[in-house]
C-alpha cells in the first residue's frame, strides 16, 4: 500500500509521466478492444447467414470501433494533464474527423460490394462514382481535421484553395480526365465488366473484371493482368466483341490457296461423278438445263471446240459445293451471311475465302466448328481435281530427286565416277543438285 500511494504521489506531482501513461494506456485500450469487441463481431459474421455483415466484416468497418475506444480514452483522461489538454483534445477532434472519414470510407466500399452482386453492375458499374465521392470525403476530412488542429474556421483554408486553383489542376489531371472517362464510358456503354476486348497500344486483349476511377484491368487470355489507364479509352482506339457475342454468331473469315493450274473445265468423267454428290445432284441437274437451253437458244456448237458456250469448271462447282455444304451444316447460321468467294490471284495460288458465321460464340466450340469444315474442304478438294498450293517442303524435294535419278540418301562414293552422256569422256558424281544446279 505504501508503494501505490507512493506512486501515486509521484503521479499527481509529475505530469509529463501521467502523459506517457495515457498513452500508454490509450494504446492499450486499442488492443483491448480489437481482442474483444472487433473479433467477436467477425466471428459472429461469419456464422450468420446475412451477407451485409460479411459485407462488414470483409471491409473491416468493426475494426473502427477500436479506433474509437481510443478515442475516448485520450477524451476523459486528458482531464488528469491539464496542462496538455488543450492539445490533446484538439488531437482527439482531429482523430474523429479521421475515423468518421474511414467509416464513411468503408461503407461506401460496403455499397459498392453489395452493388456488384446485382447483374445490372455489369452494365452500369459505380466504382469510379464512388471513388469520386471518396475523394470528397478525404479533401472535406483533411480540411476539417486542419481546422480542428490550428483552431481556425473551414472557410479560411476553402478561400485558400482558390489561389492554388492552376496547381490542384495539375495535381488531379488525370483524377478529372479519369472521372470524365468514366463518365462516358458508363453513359456511353462502351464496355462493361466481363466484355472481352482488344486494345493493341497496350498488349491488352481478354475480358474486362475491374473498372475503376484510375485505371481499367483487362485479364488476357493467357491469364495475365493488364492495367489501363481509364482516360486512355477516350485517346486511343479499342476493340469490343460485345455485338459478336449479343449476335449469336461469330464469324469465319478464311481462305485457302488453290493451285491455278488445277483449274479446269468439267469433262464428262468428272462430271458424272460430281453428279453422285448428294449436295450437288440438284444444282448441276439445274444449271446443265439451263446451259443446255442457253446453247440451243444462240445456236453454240459446243462440240467444235471446249471454249464454245457455256461450260462449269470444277472450281467453281467446288465452291457451290462447300455453300452447300455450309448451309446443310447444323452449327452454322442460315439467316446471316454465308458466302463462298474467290479473291485477287497472288503468286501463292488463288484464294478460296469461306464467309460465315458459327452459332456458337465460345472460343473452343466456335474452333471446332471451323477446323472441322476446314478439314472437309481440304480433304475434298481432290475430288473435284484440285490441288490446294502450300510451298514445297523438305519430302517434296527428296521425292522430286528421286524422280530425276538421284539417290539423296545414299551419297556417292569417292573414287567413283559415271561417264557423261557428251561424249568426251568426263565424268560427274550422283549428289543431290545445288542451289545454283536448280537455278
């Protein structure tokens, strides 16, 4: 007893001690009520059924309770050290302009998670909003908290703002053109969270999953992040497959190269047994009529010569046959444009372009979709006696020289020599010809 109310003495006689042990106390209250007040309520939200208070929890609005605890503490026991309460109290008015503002802060984060459960967040996303509101809160905060600090009116440092007008400007540049972008973005639906799209500038070409006040995050297919600034989508160009995808078709834009050597007109082979095709049994009836009636009409004596009259050649029945065969395909849609076309010839070959659109907009269907009648087209391009053009590869070179009596497996021999067919007697060796033997 003797040593408390020794202690005591010493406390009441010694401020700046009772100073240190406010504080310390303060401090103390804060982990105090974090043990108790704060993880009883998570725990608590964690076992109801309510999402609003995982919503809570998830943000760590309890944990404001803490901050305040402290607060309270350094109010009543500011009493003990008069000669700091002054300060002290001004620094508590001060504390709970911040904890007011990260309240606010918070469950505003609160709205906005409990907003995106909706479906309609999607469309109208509000995050950029409330962060511009957030922002407001934190100059309103601060301006209150400076007030509170120096003893002065609000009115004094809101008069002040205006001469540094040019340099907030500058400061918040991209904070305005942000809010402006996301502005237009959201009142012009430009793109929404889960809208795939392709903005080259910026490696960007995935889906959509955050839309923020600053900054735009595309998820690539590869699973990389990439983060956008929000005003650029007013700058530059980008790309939005949301119509693909509302339309219910994606397209099919592909060609391949036929050799312009394998065209030719119909014989008489060729066309009885195109006329077996059950694809196209009905157009070559109608069309051999009609040429036929066209001829008899002019008077063509198509027997005198091939280029007399009217003639079908097997590429242009090939490409009436893959539009047949695109229109009897159950994945392929019937009332938007569906087209088989013949593009400029180039060097390559003539290109044999397939236009259409799969009824499946999904990346791995809508893929299968088109390598299956990409497979059917080249396998069946030789029924028809065309040749589809690729560029020669190591095979077809050992095959040619084969042909022309060189053995590229078996190299000659040294010492050993064939007689030339010149006559003088010289000899050369059996290799494979060089660049310049080809040339």
């Amino acid at each position: 007893m003797d040593y408390f109310n020794t202690l005591y003495h010493y406390l009441l006689e010694n401020e700046p001690l009772r100073l240190l042990v406010l504080f310390f106390v303060s401090f103390l209250s804060y982990f105090v009520a974090y043990k108790t007040v704060v993880q009883t309520a998570h725990r608590f939200s964690k076992r109801s059924a309510n999402p609003w208070d995982d919503f809570l929890s998830q943000h760590k609005v309890y944990n404001v309770a803490a901050y305040a605890v402290v607060l309270l503490v350094l109010h009543f026991g500011a009493h003990f050290v008069p000669r700091f309460e002054e300060i002290i109290q001004r620094l508590v008015e001060v504390g709970w302009t911040a904890v007011i503002v990260l309240l606010i802060d918070r469950l505003l984060s609160v709205g906005v998670t409990a907003y995106e459960r909706h479906p309609i967040s999607r469309e109208h996303p509000i995050k950029g909003y409330v962060q511009i509101v957030k922002l407001f809160v934190y100059a309103a905060g601060l301006i209150i908290a400076l007030a509170s600090l120096f003893n002065r009116s609000p009115w004094v440092f809101l008069s002040g703002l205006g001469a540094l007008s040019a340099v907030l400007l500058l400061i918040f540049r991209h904070t305005l053109l942000s809010f402006v972008a996301s502005f237009q973005i959201v009142s012009q639906d430009l793109f929404r969270l889960g809208d795939w799209i392709e903005m080259p500038k910026f490696g960007a070409d995935g889906e959509v999953i955050d839309i923020a006040l600053h900054t735009v995050k595309v998820q690539n297919w590869d699973k990389t992040i990439v983060v956008i600034p929000t005003y650029k989508f007013l700058e530059e160009s980008f790309k939005n497959w949301r119509g693909m995808e509302l339309s219910g078709g994606r397209r099919i834009k592909r060609a391949i190269l036929v050799d312009q050597s394998s065209v030719k007109l119909l014989d008489r082979d060729l066309l009885e047994r195109l006329k077996k095709v059950h694809l196209l049994r009905d157009y070559l009836e109608n069309k051999l009529r009609e040429i036929e009636e066209y001829n008899c009409r002019h008077g063509i004596d198509t027997s005198a010569s091939p280029l007399n009259g009217r003639r079908l050649t097997n590429l242009g029945t090939f490409r009436i046959y893959i539009e047949e065969y695109l229109r009897h395909h159950p994945k392929i849609r019937k009332d938007m444009t569906l087209m088989v076309r013949q593009l400029a010839p180039t060097p390559q070959g003539l290109p044999l372009e397939v236009y259409c659109f799969v009824a499946d907009t999904r990346w791995i269907p809508y893929e299968k979709v088109q390598a299956d009648i990409f497979d059917h087209i080249l396998s069946t391009a030789g029924e028809f006696d065309l040749r589809v053009y690729q560029m020669p590869t190591g095979n077809d070179l050992k095959e040619g020289l084969k042909a022309m009596g060189f053995n590229a497996l078996q190299p000659a021999k040294e010492g050993t020599s064939d007689k030339g067919a010149c006559g003088d007697g010289s000899s050369f060796s059996r290799r494979p010809p060089a660049g310049h033997d080809i040339r």
